[in-house]
C-alpha cells in the first residue's frame, strides 16, 4: 500500500491546522462512520457507532422540544401582550354606550377576531328563540340562556371558559368556525362574553384558558360600574 496522500495537498493541510472543521460537520462525520463500518465488515459489531447513532437520534428530539418551547413561550408572550392592550382600552370608556363601541371595534381588532358578542340575561329577551340575530354587539336573553349555551347540550356543569367549534345553535354569523365563551358574573344577573372565528382551529379545547380567564375578569368588573 503506498503511504503517498491521494487527498489534495491544501484539503490536507486544511484539515490538519483545523480538523474542528470536519467534527462539527455531520454529514461528513455521517459518510466516514459508515465507511468505517464497511471497512470493518459485516461481522463486526461498532458499540460505539450505535451509541453516536443513539445520541444523534436524542440531540435531534431534543433540538426539536427546544424550537417547540421557543415557539409556545413567544406565542405566549405575544398573547399576553395582546390582552394587555385589550385591558387598558376597556378600562378608558366612561359610558355604558362608548364600553360597548369600543368592545366591538377597538377591543375586537386587538383580539383579531372576527365576531364578538355580549349577552346579558334580563326577564325581557331580544328574541323568542333565544337568540339574538341582529348585528349589536348587545344581546339580551331570557334567564338561564348562558349556562344552556356554555353546556352546548351536554349534561356537564357550565364552565367559566369554553373553547370549542361552534355548533349549529350559534350567536354569531353563519361563516364564524371556532369560538371562545367566557361567563360573566355580574352580580344578580349573569352575562356571557363570545369571541368568534372564522378559522377552525383558532379555538380550540387544547388551548390554555388562563389570559382569557383573565381578560373575562376584566370584562365582568368594568360591566358592574354601568349596570351595577
């Protein structure tokens, strides 16, 4: 076997001064493992080969739960934001008539959605059906409709916060696909804030409830000082 270098001089050279080089490249380092393993042949078991494929295979799931945690913890920040911003310009309305503008303009483009509803149960509803069909923002509905509406049929308690697609029997328009409900404690009577979306998936039971909760709070507490 001739001991003359069959590599070009200055890769040669390269890789001496520097080999970092080649051991933070994985494809090579891939290609000069599995011709070791050739080299060897089929009868040779490498431990360490399986061992570096192992590893490999756990830095890449463990790379990949870091971009996820990235990802969810800016999502999270960015939402947060978000409600912030819808807070402070529902606390700025002195009228009942300016709060209700507001939440059906500034506040809904804020929380980019695309339908937004406020119901207020009262012994005089808007509707005989219980629904109101009209475009205000406002609706009134006859007692007990927001605990049948955050139940949506099923014999489960109503919770504070329900995230879900919306079923036939909706409050909003025809073209709105996923919803958030966020019951109102007013004091004697019992309201229901209802955010739609016209995409599916913008609402969803996997997602987490706690600035929405938040933000519902805030809803309820600015409504006591008008209808209080």
């Amino acid at each position: 076997m001739s001991s003359s270098p069959i590599m070009d001089p200055k890769v040669r050279e390269s890789i001496i001064a520097d080999p970092a080089v080649l051991l933070d490249d994985k494809d090579i380092m891939r290609v000069l493992v599995a011709a070791n393993e050739r080299a060897m042949g089929p009868n040779i078991v490498d431990l360490r080969g399986i061992a570096m494929d192992r590893l490999e295979a756990r830095l890449d799931r463990l790379e990949d739960t870091h971009r996820s945690v990235i990802a969810a913890a800016y999502d999270n920040v960015a939402g947060t934001a978000q409600i912030h911003r819808a807070v402070l310009r529902l606390l700025e309305p002195q009228r009942f008539e300016t709060f209700l503008r507001d939440l059906g303009g500034d506040v809904m483009q804020i929380l980019r959605v695309d339908s937004l509803r406020l119901v207020i149960e009262a012994d005089q509803a808007d509707g005989d059906d219980g629904v109101e069909r009209l475009d205000s923002i406002l609706c009134m509905e006859p007692r007990g409709f927001v605990d049948a509406y955050l139940r949506a049929g099923s014999g489960f308690p109503a919770k504070p916060v329900v995230l879900r697609q919306v079923g036939l029997a909706s409050i909003h328009a025809d073209d709105i696909e996923s919803e958030a409900c966020l019951r109102l404690d007013l004091g004697e009577d019992v309201g229901l804030l209802a955010m739609g979306s016209r995409a599916v998936s913008h609402f969803s039971p996997q997602h987490g409830t706690d600035l929405l909760g938040f933000f519902g709070a805030v809803v309820e507490r600015a409504l006591r000082r008008f209808i209080g």
